[in-house]
C-alpha cells in the first residue's frame, strides 16, 4: 500500500475549549488509485489533506495519528525532511489558482519552482521538463504560457498551470484540493479529464477532495464521506451513490445540483 492513513486527528488548542477538525480518519491508497473525498464545507476533508502534506504545523495545533507513505511516517518528519516529499512524492493542487501563484512572476519560472529545490539542473533542462509538465496538463502552447503572467490567463488555465506545477517532479501522489469548484461546469469536465489522463499515463495516485458528488462520482473509484470531522461512510463510488447506507449522505445526494441546471459557456482559453 502506498499510503496508509490511520486515526489522523487534527484538533485546534488555541481556543477555551479545543476543537476537533478532523477525528481519526482512516484510508489506504494504493498506487494508481482515484479516491475521491467528500462533504460540506467545514467537514474537516481540506484540513485531512493539509495535515498529509504538513501545511497546518503550528503551535496551536494538534496532528496525531499516522500517516505512512511507503512505510515512512509523514507526521513525524521535521519540516527539514517533509520538504524532501513535498513536490517530489506528494503534491497538492488548491482551489484558487490566483491566491496560490505570483502575480509578479512569469508561469514558467513559478512551474519550476520546485525544481530549484529538489534538482540540480540547468536553465535549459528545467525550462524543458516545465514545459513537458505544461503539456501534461494540458495546455496549449505551452511556449508561449511559459512567458505569460497570471493575469494574462483564464481561469481554467491557471488552474492547468497549478496542475502543472504540482506535476513537474512527477509525485506519486496528487491531492486536488477542491480542484474545480471555482471554474464553470464547461472547464470543470475538461480539468477533470487531464486529471483523468495524468492517472492513465502516469499511474499518479489522486486523492481528490470536493463538496461536489457529481464530479467525484464521475472521476474516483472510491468515495470517502465526512461529516463534522468523521468519516461517516466509505467504499465503491457507484455503490456509495446507488446504496447510500447513511441519511447524510442521502441528504448529500439529494441535495445535489442536477448537471443540467448548471450546465452553460465557457471555455479553457
């Protein structure tokens, strides 16, 4: 198993009385797998994928349980080591692109920033693998975007250019931290298709995380669903959505915008 997560808990102390955001979450995923998480806002499913990657480390926050990548205990690495996974093993993509990439930057330099600091290349030979990662995923000309600046693209392009970012070392793991909720219905089924294509050709394991049933039931083969922090149900995604077990996710499903209402323009360029 390539990473086995269990009983993760993340809990606030900097309050008069401590919250639990996460309470002993558990989950295996293997190599080339699409687990797909889901809940409402404030179930705790962003907070499990930020606790992997090690993003919520303060003083005021507690992370316990394990986590173990390919048998390596992930919560217990100092920052020093967990910066030798991050990019190069597990790699995150966020929901909104302009909060996470440098106005001021030009795309190619931001893409290659984890190259800076996990390889020793030449100007020629990063500027080469970010261009290859570009086009995996799944943007036009990449050349031309290499020299652009945020402000310059779409929406569904800059989120290709977070996708690329996050793939230029090629991780084992990809965690799509609510990936399309910002983007139109248009551009949500073509990110979800590079997704798609980067788990067939790469055999990149994706831990996606969304409020959306509908585009985890059409791009993961398993579903995890959260509620206040727990899982409350998991298993097959098409026999969690046919043969819900539990009423909130019942209630999740029902609630669930039909495709058609949503449905309307838009394009990735």
């Amino acid at each position: 198993m390539m990473l086995t997560i269990r009983d993760l808990s993340v809990v606030f102390t900097d309050r008069e009385k401590p919250f639990t955001a996460v309470d002993k979450f558990s989950l295996d995923i293997d190599q080339g797998e699409i687990v797909g998480v889901v809940g409402e806002s404030g179930s705790g499913k962003s907070m499990t994928a930020h606790a992997l990657m090690g993003l919520i480390r303060r003083s005021e926050v507690s992370v316990t349980g394990s986590a173990l990548f390919e048998g390596t205990q992930l919560l217990s690495l100092s920052r020093a080591q967990l910066r030798q996974y991050q990019g190069r093993d597990l790699s995150i993509i966020f929901q909104e692109p302009m909060t996470s990439l440098n106005p001021t930057m030009r795309i190619g330099k931001q893409v290659e920033e984890a190259l800076f600091i996990h390889e020793k290349l030449s100007p020629v030979e990063r500027k080469a693998k970010a261009l290859d990662a570009m086009a995996l995923a799944g943007l036009p000309d990449p050349e031309g975007i290499y020299r652009q600046y945020p402000h310059q693209l779409s929406g569904g392009m800059r989120q290709r250019v977070m996708i690329a970012a996050a793939l230029v070392l090629r991780p084992r793991l990809l965690i799509a931290d609510e990936p399309t909720t910002a983007l139109d219905v248009t551009v949500q089924a073509q990110i979800l298709d590079t997704l798609r294509e980067i788990n067939r050709r790469e055999g990149t394991a994706i831990l996606f995380i969304s409020h959306d049933l509908g585009v985890v039931k059409a791009l993961c083969s398993r579903v995890v669903v959260m509620k206040q922090g727990k899982i409350v149900e998991s298993g097959p995604a098409d026999e969690v959505f046919r043969h819900p077990k539990e009423d909130y996710t019942r209630l999740l499903i029902a609630s669930r915008p039909s495709r058609r209402k949503l449905r309307g323009g838009g394009t990735d360029g």
